[in-house]
C-alpha cells in the first residue's frame, strides 16, 4: 500500500520530520505524550528519553514546544482538508457535500493507514485539549504572516465555497465556518469538562455524532 504524505509549510519546522526515520519517531511519540499529559507536562527531554535520542537532535526540527503543537494542529486540519476533497470529489449536490464535510469534521475519528506515522484519534484529542493554545499567543500575528495557519484557513475556505454554492447571496461564509470549526472541538471539550455549556452529553458516547447533527443544523439554518 503506498503511503500519502501531506505538504506542511516550511515555516513549521526547521527539517520536517516527514523526511527522516527521527522525524517520524518524533511526531508519533510527541502525539502520545501531549495526548496523555498535556502540553505544560510536555518537553522536549521527556521526549527524547522515549525516542532514545537527545534534546539538541528534537531541537534540529523544532524550535521549541509551541512549534511542534502548531506543526501537530496544522497537520490535522491539512489531513481533514484532504479527506473533504477526496470524499466529495465526485459529489454535484452542493447539500451533499456540505454533509460530507461537516460529518469528516466532526466524526470522532479513527486510525488513517495511510498515515502510519500519525495517531489521529490521539490527535483529534490534542485539537479538542490544546488547539486554542496555537493562536492565543502574544505572537500570533508573526506566526501569522509566517503562514503558520494556512491549513485552518484552506478549510475553511473550502468549505465556505460550498455554502455560497447553496447561497450565493449569504454574507458571512467565513464566519460561519471558522465557527463551525471552532465549535467542532469546544462542544465536545465543554460536553466533557464543562457540561452547562452544551446540551451535548459526553457520558452516553454520542458527543461527537450529536456535535455533527448540531453543526449541520447550525450552518443550514443559518444560511437558510
């Protein structure tokens, strides 16, 4: 089976670790451990213990943490804008594809074999913990023109032409969908730990089929 490699734009890294072995080893067990403890607990030493290599070797591809975290979240929403265009690559109806999309969005996923290398549902648990944290930064506006996140920003943007296919006139597609995106993850994240926010219910399991319906509803009413 041949294997699928996303481009990630050269800002995010120093060496990009899809290159190597090392890299590779580094974005795996960095998934592990930011899902299990949690990206103040994280370092760079904890991980090279686990990769038996050293500091100075995690350092070649990442400036620090914070870079790997936004390497992390970029990586997902590129995967998740790639999974849109290969499902609704054949699809006319514009509703259709809305849906399509909306539900590979919101879905609690599972492990992609094309990406050995990744741990999705590891990493969609990182985007519901952590991925405010990418831009609620003091830098964000560097990181910004660094294009650091263009892959939030490509999605949305693919999904905003297909509400304005439904609605040429809407005004606000962007909007929406930034919304909607944001709302994929904090639902379930306010469902889980702060439950008055949400009439989604994280103990009966259907947090993220229930978040699906709630975000389909919320873009097709809205648009009208």
């Amino acid at each position: 089976m041949a294997l699928l490699r996303l481009e990630m734009n050269d800002n995010l890294y120093l060496r990009d670790p899809q290159d190597t072995e090392l890299g590779r080893k580094i974005i795996t067990q960095s998934i592990c451990m930011i899902e299990e403890m949690g990206l103040e607990q994280f370092t760079f030493k904890k991980l090279s213990v686990e990769i038996e290599s050293t500091e100075a070797s995690i350092y070649r591809y990442f400036e620090n943490k914070h870079r790997l975290l936004v390497y992390l979240i970029a990586w997902y929403w590129n995967w998740l804008e790639y999974k849109i265009e290969y499902e609704t690559n054949n699809v006319v109806d514009p509703q259709e594809r809305l849906a399509i999309a909306v539900r590979l969005v919101g879905e609690k996923k599972v492990a992609d074999p094309m990406f050995p290398s990744v741990d999705e549902v590891a990493l969609q648990r990182i985007v519901i913990n952590e991925s405010d944290k990418t831009y609620h930064t003091k830098q964000v506006d560097e990181d910004n023109k660094e294009g650091l996140f263009r892959g939030f920003k490509s999605l949305c943007k693919r999904i905003a032409v297909i509400v304005l296919e439904i609605n040429p006139d809407y005004l606000y597609a962007h909007t929406l969908i930034s919304t909607m995106l944001e709302a994929s993850h904090q639902q379930v994240f306010f469902a889980e730990h702060l439950p008055s926010l949400t009439e989604h219910k994280a103990a009966d399991g259907r947090v993220h089929s229930e978040n699906i319906v709630f975000l389909l509803e919320m873009i097709r009413k809205t648009i009208g």
